[in-house]
C-alpha cells in the first residue's frame, strides 16, 4: 500500500517586496498574483483525489486551501499548529530595523538560529517540533491521499525531517510561492519524490529515508 502527500506552499503575499521583512504569523492577504498562484495550484490538483485537505490557521493559507478544495467540494481541515514559525516581537519589522532595534539579539539569532528565541516568539527547534507532531497526527489518523497547504519554514521543517537534514540546513530548500512537494508514504515509510514543484519546474529525485 503507498499513498501520496502533497506539501504546498501558499501563494504570494500582498506586502511590498522591496524590503525583506519578518512575517511569521502576521496575518496577510494574497495578493493578485497569490491567488492566481492558488488558482494554477487547483487546477493541477484537480483530478487528484483526496480523502483530507488540511491548511493552517493563517489567512494565506486558507485562501490558498479553499481555492483548491472548492474543485473538490471540500471544506479545509484548520490545524493551527501548521502555523508559520512566530517571530514575536520581531513580527511586522524589515530586516534593517531589527539590525538597528535589537542589535544583540539580531547578533544572537545569527549564531544560534534554530535555538535562539525571538523574545514573544518561539525558535525554530520549537516551531519544529510543533509542526512534526501535527504532521504525525495527521498522517497516523488518514488513509490515502492528502493535500496540505502550508508555509516556507513549515514545508521545510517537515521534508528536513524526512530527509534526515539538519535544521541548521533549513534554507538550503527551495520554496518558491505557489509550489508544491510530495512525500510518499510505502509501507509504513516516508520519502520524498518532488520538492519545490512549479508549473515550469522540473522533477528533483532524492533518496528515501525511513520516517
């Protein structure tokens, strides 16, 4: 028996891409251009069958769900542990005025970014481990196939644990607005056969690795 899990990332945001900014759980729309990413999402979705549609708490995330379910009459699952990584006080801030407002803190992050917590927020030791049990729970309590939206750290997290990479190698996985990963479950064990699939990307073979 095999089953197929489909990780996507929501479509882009309506914020200015001028400056890099901390967003985490800052509850934003999408833009034009996220729902129209939403909407390609559905369509290569649509022939797809799902018994679950899962998304996070966040508004991107169950714009981007609602979009792709609608072709499935399907209502999303919310699972809020799904959420994006909380960036506390740092939420809502550019990269310049954090280097400029928590200079030390800033300086801590950098050397020690998966266990450093944000002051208000969380560190990403700790979103991880958030994330991976809602993950398990959902994948021990389904059968077949499954759709979940969700976000850049979440998506990260989730195929670095299945691949068996470092967290420190977080960022070394592509996660483009719009995308989509699939992990395949076979016997009890989980593999990742796509990452960061687009409509123009092409497939990326990876080694399987027991859950």
């Amino acid at each position: 028996m095999e089953r197929r899990v489909y990780l996507a990332r929501h479509g882009a945001l309506n914020i200015l891409q001028d400056k890099k900014t901390y967003i985490g759980q800052l509850d934003i729309k999408l833009s034009e251009k996220g729902i129209n990413q939403a909407e390609r999402l559905a369509l290569i979705f649509k022939d797809m069958l799902f018994t679950k549609i899962y998304c996070s708490d966040l508004l991107r995330t169950k714009t981007t769900a609602k979009i792709i379910a609608e072709g499935h009459n399907m209502k999303p699952i919310i699972v809020k542990n799904l959420n994006e990584i909380h960036l506390g006080d740092w939420e809502g801030l550019c990269f310049e005025e954090v280097k400029k407002n928590y200079p030390q803190e800033f300086d801590k992050r950098g050397k020690d970014i998966i266990n450093y917590c944000i002051p208000g927020g969380e560190s990403f030791l700790e979103c991880s481990s958030r994330v991976m049990k809602a993950f398990n729970e959902i994948i021990s309590s389904t059968q077949g196939n499954l759709l979940i939206v969700a976000h850049a750290g979440v998506n990260r997290m989730i195929l670095c644990n299945i691949l068996n990479i470092p967290l420190e190698q977080l960022f070394t996985i592509p996660q483009e607005y719009g995308c989509y990963n699939i992990i395949l479950q076979r016997e009890g064990k989980l593999s990742v056969e796509e990452i960061n699939k687009t409509c123009s990307s092409t497939k990326t073979n990876l080694c399987s690795n027991s859950f």
